[in-house]
C-alpha cells in the first residue's frame, strides 16, 4: 500500500538522488553542492529540515517532500515552508504529490503552524496548475530574493 514516510539518516543517498532528478527537471545541475555529508549534518544532526517520502506499493520512494519551519510575525505563529517536492517523471498523476501535500498540511495542523507554503517556477505550468488545485495562490505582490556565495559573505562581514 502506497504511504508517506519520514527520512531517516540512512536516506542521505537516496535524499540527494532525488535532489539531483530535481535539478535535472529544472535544468539546475550545476547548482548542486549537496554532499550526503552536509544533508547528514543539516537535516539530521542541527534538525535544520525534514524530509518526507511518497512509498509506492512495490515499497519503492518515488517522491520527496523537503521542508522546514519558518515563522510568520503578522500570525505570531510558525508556519511550515516547503523547499522542494518531486515525484519521479515516471510515476507523476498516481497521487504520490497530493498525498506529499496532504501528508504536510497535515504536520502543519497537527503544529498549530499559521500556513504552509512555496515557490514554484514561473515555467513550471504542471506544477503551478497542480498547487492551485489543491487552493494554493500565487503571491503576485511578491517578489523572491536571494543572496548567496560571495555577495553573502561580504554582507555578513
């Protein structure tokens, strides 16, 4: 029977593949720096994020969910983002994202979080068409931004 189930420090390989389909998907290979070194040490050992994973029938992980809590000062309240979910190109339209999504509204009320949200790629129509099923709006008055690499580091010094 198909199921979500939590990561556990043993899935550091199998987190990192699946990090690496994604940014296969979204023509990002050459961003990836991941190590399953730092997935261990930043998911399991500071508990900086979690990860879930969609369990086909055969007891095969076919999609992850990889979040982590974020706080909202106008709730007064934490709220749950989630960073990435991907379900592999082959098993897509069999549910496993919508029991990911579920399975993560359901942590975000069992929390008491004030919400749970996302980015999506503008380009990603399958996705974006997927996420506003399920309720889910585009923040059209926001915009992402990001600091990284050695714009980073010269702000913090």
């Amino acid at each position: 029977m198909a199921k979500v189930r939590s990561a556990v420090p043993a899935d550091v390989d199998l987190i990192l593949s699946f990090i690496h389909h994604l940014a296969e998907y979204e023509h990002l290979e050459n961003e990836v720096i991941a190590t399953p070194e730092l997935l261990k040490e930043w998911i399991f050992d500071k508990n900086k994020a979690e990860v879930l994973f969609a369990v086909n029938d055969e007891g095969k992980e076919v999609g992850i969910a990889l979040f982590f809590h974020n706080f909202s000062t106008f709730l007064g309240r934490a709220g749950i983002y989630l960073e990435d979910l991907f379900v592999l190109p082959e098993e897509r339209r069999k549910g496993y994202g919508s029991m990911l999504l579920r399975a993560l509204a359901k942590l975000c009320v069992e929390r008491d979080c004030g919400r749970l949200e996302w980015s999506c790629l503008k380009w990603n129509t399958p996705a974006l068409n997927f996420y506003q099923s399920w309720g889910a709006q585009t923040l059209d008055d926001w915009v992402t931004l990001r600091v990284t690499g050695g714009n980073l580091k010269a702000m913090g010094s």
